[in-house]
C-alpha cells in the first residue's frame, strides 16, 4: 500500500513540473495571455529573423514580444502586431526597426523613442520604421566592392 502511495506522490510531483516548465515556455515564446499590455502595429520591408515571440526591446529592455506577421497584398510590406507592457509610453514619432543580436545573432524588433509629446494608443501604428538588413547582402556588397576596373 505504501508503494502505491509512493509511486502516485512521485507522478502527481513530475505532472506539476511538467506543467510548470509549459506554462514557464509558453510565457516565454510570446504565447501568454498578454495582459498588462497594449498592441501596436508596423508595416516593414523586410522582417527577416522576425518570427511570432521575437522580443521587442527599447534602450536594450525587453518591453514587449512580436504577436502577429502578415503579408499585405497591396503594399507587398509586412504588417506586424506587437505588445508594449502597460505603463511605457511610445511617443508618436517613434522609430521601429528590425535589428540584429550581432553578425551571426538572432533579430529582434527595436523602438528608438522620439521626441513627441504626444503618445501612441492602442491598436496604433509606428509609421517610421526600418527593416531587416540582409547580412549576406551586406557581405556581397563588400566582397564585390573592389571588382570594378579603373582606366
């Protein structure tokens, strides 16, 4: 009988922090409820290395996570959604942009403050945005930059 006991204490311990560890994953990959936060949008060229859960960051903070991405049709742009916590004001000219970790690190989204005095509601969008830059582009760029003949 002891056993028994035993063994349903031991998986009733190891069911707990197996449902610790989801809720703790899913809080950090952007899939929590968002409460104490409010959604703003951007439309880039390119969010390459944006993915849902991405971090969005100011002065190097995390402040929010990316919460949608979908191709416009008509603009060819990518609209984004993402959530800033409660109680940090984004003024309306605020600038939004793709930046990466470093030469082989992940991207994220970056949200250089303005100067407005006037703040940006729920729901509203970041017109001033900036996208992805293409590191492989980059590098092409500059490998190819002494190709050209000079007479």
């Amino acid at each position: 009988m002891s056993e028994n006991r035993v063994e349903v204490l031991t998986g009733a311990a190891v069911l707990a922090v197996a449902v610790g560890f989801f809720l703790w994953a899913g809080q950090g990959h952007g899939l929590s409820t968002g409460a104490g936060s409010y959604p703003l949008k951007a439309s880039f060229r390119s969010v390459e290395g944006v993915s849902l859960g991405t971090d969005v960051r100011m002065a190097g903070v995390k402040i929010g996570t990316v919460t949608d991405i979908a191709l416009n049709t008509q603009t060819f742009f990518a609209d984004t959604t993402f959530s800033v916590q409660d109680g940090i004001e984004i003024p309306d000219d605020s600038q939004v942009i793709v930046a990466s970790e470093g030469l082989l690190g992940g991207a994220f989204v970056e949200i250089l403050p303005g100067g407005s005095l006037i703040n940006l509601g729920p729901g509203e969008e970041v017109i001033d945005t900036q996208g992805a830059v293409s590191t492989l582009g980059l590098l092409m760029k500059f490998a190819g930059g002494g190709s050209e003949d000079s007479q």
